[in-house]
C-alpha cells in the first residue's frame, strides 16, 4: 500500500501576528460550515485514493488548530479513521500556541487522538514576544509545554525564530538553552524572513525596523546547529533538530516525496506527480467543497525534470540522497552531469558519502540554497 499523508489546515487565529502571510481569518463565524466542508473533502478523497493507500500521518496546521474545542479536532480524525486506512501508529500532530490551551484541554486533544503536540514558542524573551506580536508571555510557553508532558504527551516540538531585529548571539543562546532545559524531542529553528504583505514588511519599508545582514543570520544559524547537536538533537533538515527517534514522520512524508493528501483552505496535495491546490478563502473554499465535493483552486503536472530537481533538492536539504534509489526513480543522467561537482564538495566537506547516501554536512546545511542552485 502506497504510504501517504493527511494535512488538514484549520485557518482560525485570534490575531495576525506581524510576521506571518499564512492564510488565517481572525474571525470564528465560519468554523461550522468549515468542519462540514472538511468531512465532506475528506470523503470526496478517500472514494478516489483510498484503494492503495496507508495514512501514515495526519498534521492539522494553521492558522491555529489548538483555538478548536477538542471535540472538533476529534470530529475530523473520527471521520478520516472511517474514511481512510490508517497505518497502526499514525502521527496525529497538532500545532498549538501558547495561552490557547492549559492542562484539562491538552488531555482531551490527547484523547481525541493527537499524540504529537506542536507548540508555536517563537522565542522565550519577553522584548522579542511582545515585537513578534504573540499572544503569550514566556511563562506561558513554558507552562505550555509542561501541560502538555503532564497530559500525556511524549512527542512535543518546538518552534523558535532566530535572526531578530537587534537580537544579539547571547540572546538567541538564551533562548535554545530555556528550550533544552524543557522537555521536548523535537526542535524547528527558523530565521525570521520578510515576507511581502506582512505588517513587519511594512515597518521595514518604513523605516521602522532594521532586519539584520544575511552574514549575521549566518553565524546565528551555525551557533544553532553546533549548540543543537551537542546537545543530542540530530539535524535531519535545514531548520529541524530532533532526539533519536522523534523526527517528524509527517515532514520526513514530504520531505522524502511521498505523496500527501491536504484539507481545508489554501492546502496542496501532490500524488502520482499531480499537485494541486485549494482557495484561500473560507467562502470561495466552501463553495467549491459544495458545488465539487472538492476545494481544488488550480493544479500542475510535473515534468520528470521537475519532478527530479524537487526530489534532489527535497532529499538533500534533509536525510540525504540515495544515489540507487536515485537512480532507480530517474536513471543515471543527474549523476553524470553533477560527478565533479559533487566529488568537489565532498572534498570541500560540504557533503559526506557515506554507502550511496549523499548528505549536507552542517558546514554545507549552512549554504545549501547556494549549493542547490548549481546542482542541475
Ligand atoms: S498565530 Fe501563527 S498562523 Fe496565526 S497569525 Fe500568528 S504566526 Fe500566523
């Protein structure tokens, strides 16, 4: 059975925080006919891929899936387990923000099935909360992930922003060191990017707010890999460090090209080589759910190019390209073209060659996107 995983993105957030262009709705009017038009997506999916398929994961990211009663998050994976064929331990994650949940709700999303928590941090310093414009204070994060422990879970990431205007090395040490001392199996490290549309874009573009170099965000990120591993957190992608035994299977789902299946609201799906996507807005959304049974907004056949350069640059940017199962999928031509390069950068120590897997070194994780666009 062909293994695959489940995304279902619930886009309700209580505020916009100035960084972010996720889709989210600051508004909860429509989480009724949303639910409605997820079970019916989820239908429409599972009549058409269900023969041949194994759920090895479900993700509900967001917007913020943890501002949902627990028993809305249960309807959803109620209705995926009597549609679909799930594998015998799927992971069941749900991202959460602080000071959207405490003790009592966090067993009850643990009884509905969710057995990884995903908690939204960001930083444990209160100037940089208050700048990021989060909802929650540090003790609030901390608290957060000792409820979690406390409601059953032993699968729980963290996600924190590095690289934040005027934040200093000892600031950022600062925050890894408050995220080690918690317990956790699992941390995502992002530098802040500017993105077009967002408020934080605008108070750069004004003057407001000075982002910091690339060069600096550089040094950031080699302080966090080497503080990370010593640690004990393996690097198994750019942004992501976990414990043995605790990396993500839903990313390592995409990140290893699998095919994946996604519900809701500006969600992709990609299987057998299709990607396709569905509309942003809640009522554009819902109306196509209605009239097609699915929220398809456009879609895309990759080319065998395409879909070679994705699986190289996916494969390398985490646990490494099989060089047989490479060429199994697509023939020995990348190799050839690519031969001097790669024996370059294995000598230059930005690759190992360990058997036939090709992986970034944390020399080479730091300047992969340089490497990746050479590698043709
Ligand atoms: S809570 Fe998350 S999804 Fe919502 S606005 Fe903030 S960063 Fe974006």
């Amino acid at each position: 059975m062909k293994e695959t995983a489940l995304y279902i993105h619930i886009p309700f957030c209580d505020h916009k925080c100035i960084y972010c262009d996720f889709y989210s709705i600051i508004t909860y009017e429509n989480t009724s006919s949303y639910l409605q038009s997820l079970k019916k997506e989820i239908s429409f999916y599972a009549e058409k891929y269900n023969d041949d398929r194994k759920i090895i994961s479900i993700y509900f990211g967001g917007g913020t899936p943890s501002f949902m009663e627990p028993e809305y998050i249960s309807e959803i994976i109620e209705h995926v387990k009597q549609n679909f064929v799930l594998a015998e331990n799927p992971e069941i994650t749900l991202e959460t923000n602080p000071g959207t949940v405490d003790k009592q709700k966090l067993e009850n999303f643990n009884r509905a099935g969710i057995n990884r928590i995903s908690i939204g941090i960001q930083s444990f310093n209160e100037d940089e909360l208050k700048f990021l414009t989060r909802i929650h204070d540090a003790q609030t994060a901390i608290k957060t992930v000792c409820d979690a422990t406390k409601a059953g879970f032993a699968n729980i990431n963290i996600d924190l922003i590095f690289n934040l205007p005027g934040q200093t090395k000892q600031k950022w040490l600062n925050n890894l060191d408050e995220a080690l001392r918690l317990p956790i199996t699992h941390l995502s490290a992002y530098s802040l990017i500017l993105e077009h549309g967002t408020i934080l874009n605008k108070m750069v573009l004004d003057g407001k707010v000075k982002m910091q170099s690339d060069d600096y965000d550089a040094e950031l990120y080699e302080i966090t890999i080497d503080h990370l591993t010593q640690k004990g957190f393996e690097q198994y992608e750019v942004s992501n460090f976990a414990l043995q035994g605790y990396e993500c299977m839903h990313n390592n789902a995409y990140w290893r090209y699998k095919d994946y299946l996604s519900f809701g609201t500006s969600a992709h799906s990609f299987v057998n080589g299709k990607r396709w996507w569905n509309f942003s807005s809640v009522k554009f959304y819902n109306d196509a759910v209605s009239k097609n049974g699915n929220g398809i907004a456009g879609e895309e056949i990759l080319t065998k190019e395409e879909m070679l350069d994705e699986y190289v640059m996916l494969a390398l940017r985490s646990s490494g390209l099989d060089m047989n199962e490479l060429e199994k999928l697509f023939g020995r031509s990348w190799l050839i073209k690519n031969q001097n390069y790669i024996s370059r950068l294995i000598e230059q120590k930005f690759l190992t060659l360990t058997s036939t897997l090709l992986k970034f070194t944390s020399k080479g994780y730091a300047v992969c996107d340089e490497i990746l666009a050479k590698l043709k």
